[in-house]
C-alpha cells in the first residue's frame, strides 16, 4: 500500500483563496493587512524565503514591504528599526527573516517585538499563550503542521505523536500544539540514545532535523501519518527532506513531500496570522 500524500501546496492554494477573499472584506472596511519584513544581509536561502513571503502577500491582496539591512548593521540600529515598527500603526505584522548574522542576539530582537505583531510567535509571551492555551499568535510551520493533518482528519487526540527535533521554531511549539489537541506527545532530539525505538511508536511522525533521509522505512510504523519538515539542499541545488520519501511512503497511512509540504504552508500561515493580528489591532471582524 502507497501512502497518500499531503500537499501542502495544493492546501496553501486553497487556504489563500479564503484569505484573498477575506483580505477583500476587510479592505471594504478600509483596512489593509500589512507585513513588514526586516532582511538582515544576503544569505540566499534567506533573499529566497523573503521574496515568497512577498509574492503571497501580494496574492492574497495584502499589503507588505521588506526593509533590507546590511550585514554589518549593529544590534542597536536593528532594535531602532523594531521599535520603529512596534510604533507604526500602518503595520499589523513584524517579520524579523532569521538567521540573523552572529554578532546580533537574535532572541534580544525577538523579545523585542509587539507580542500582537509577533506574527511569527516567537515571542516568550506567545510561546507561554501557546502553552498555557491562551490566545496569541502561534508560530507558523507548527500551526500548517495541524492544518495539514486536519486536511486528513487525521487523528490526533489520544495517538502517540513523536516529533524529531527540539527547536524553538519548530519542534518544541509542534510538540506542544499537539499535546494541547490531546496526543502523547514524545520529543526525539541529538541526545535521543535509541531514536528508532521512539518513532516505532509513532502514529503521527513529525521530523524536523535538517539531515537528508534521517527517518527509513525502519522507523516508521504501518499506517503512521508522517511529516516532514526538512529542507535539505544537494549539491544540484534541488531541495530534500529528512525522510526517505520512496520508502516510508510504502508503509506510511499518508506523507508530505519535500518540496510541495510543510513549506508552502509555513508561508499561508505568517498570511493567515498578520490577518489575525490585523483584525485584533484594528478592532474588526
Ligand atoms: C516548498 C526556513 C529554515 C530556516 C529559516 C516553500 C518555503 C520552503 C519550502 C519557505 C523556511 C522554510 C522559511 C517550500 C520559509 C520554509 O515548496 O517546499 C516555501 O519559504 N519557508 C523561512 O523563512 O526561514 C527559514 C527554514
């Protein structure tokens, strides 16, 4: 049995004609949902994600600019810039493009950030929403993880989720949304001394490592419901995953590819988010 696949693409599509009609609605109110994006040098993977965040908000109707900074900029004249946009009534979502270069303390900017425009939910104020199940801002791969498992209807509440990795970004804020809808939740990570022995038991498998072709069919077990969230370059330039795709699809319930998956949802989300914080700053439904 093949496993059938998630796309997170054709999800995306969909979600954003929702949201390009919901954009619509809104500016018929007068107001315009609006990202701003702060770019901090040239790392190409980065110049790449900024360009498709653009391209979506100008899809959707949004409104949306990117203030590029060079790589020599200090942290004090980013945090000028930040607070600039904390300030600015005109922009409803703040987008700090990580990683930010080494001599900058990228949690120093994060902490920065207006909570309420914090559409990346990086913020330790909505990390501890997301935990204590409050309302806030969640952060967007996490949350297009649930989407695309609620495309399925796949079950989550009482199954065994196992997540691999253990990043601010991704793993920890998944695990946590996941056991906020009632799985078991296991958090694999670098020290994980057998980590077959914990995505065996996985009936939803969520793999966010940055390691091409980590998780074999060896790991998974029949019928589990398996994302991935790795975006691995090779040397031709075409982008993979963490999970051996060819494989575990032959024992999988359902898979996401590489690309096409978890990525294209990670962008509707920030959309779906800086509408949110829109509405919320602008008092409108
Ligand atoms: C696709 C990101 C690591 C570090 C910083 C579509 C994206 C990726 C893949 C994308 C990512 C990864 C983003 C695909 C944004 C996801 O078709 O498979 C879209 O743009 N992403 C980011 O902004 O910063 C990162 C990964």
């Amino acid at each position: 049995m093949s496993a059938e696949l998630i796309s997170g693409k054709d999800l995306a599509t969909n979600i954003k004609k929702d949201l390009a009609v919901e954009v619509e609605e809104l500016k018929k109110q007068g107001v315009t949902p609006h990202l701003t994006v702060v770019l901090v040098g040239h790392d190409p993977a980065s110049e790449s994600y900024v360009k498709g965040k653009e391209k979506a908000c100008a899809e959707t109707g949004m409104g949306s600019n990117v203030i590029r900074l060079d790589e020599t900029i200090s942290e004090d004249e980013l945090i000028q810039t930040v607070d600039k946009l904390n300030k600015d009534d005109a922009v409803h979502g703040i987008l700090v493009q990580l990683p930010l270069p080494d001599h900058i303390d990228e949690q120093k900017i994060i902490d920065l950030i207006d909570p309420e425009k914090d559409v990346d939910g990086f913020h330790p104020v909505n990390i501890g929403r997301l935990v204590t199940e409050q309302e806030g801002m969640v952060s967007c791969t996490p949350l297009g993880i649930m989407e695309m498992l609620d495309s399925k209807n796949i079950e989550i509440q009482g199954k065994n989720a196992v997540v691999v990795g253990a990043s601010n970004i991704v793993g920890k804020p998944v695990a946590q949304l996941l056991l906020n809808r009632g799985a078991t939740i296991t958090n694999c990570h670098i020290y994980t001394e057998d980590l077959k022995a914990h995505t065996k038991m996985a009936d939803i498998l969520v793999v966010a490592v940055g390691k091409a072709h980590l998780i074999t069919a060896d790991h998974v077990k029949e019928g589990a419901a398996v994302i991935d969230v790795g975006i691995n370059r090779l040397e031709d330039g075409s982008m993979t995953g963490d999970v051996d795709f060819e494989n575990v699809k032959e024992k999988a319930s359902y898979i996401s590819p590489v690309p096409g998956g978890v990525g294209p949802m990670t962008i509707t989300i920030l959309l779906k988010n800086t509408i949110i914080a829109c509405k919320r700053q602008e008092n409108v439904e």
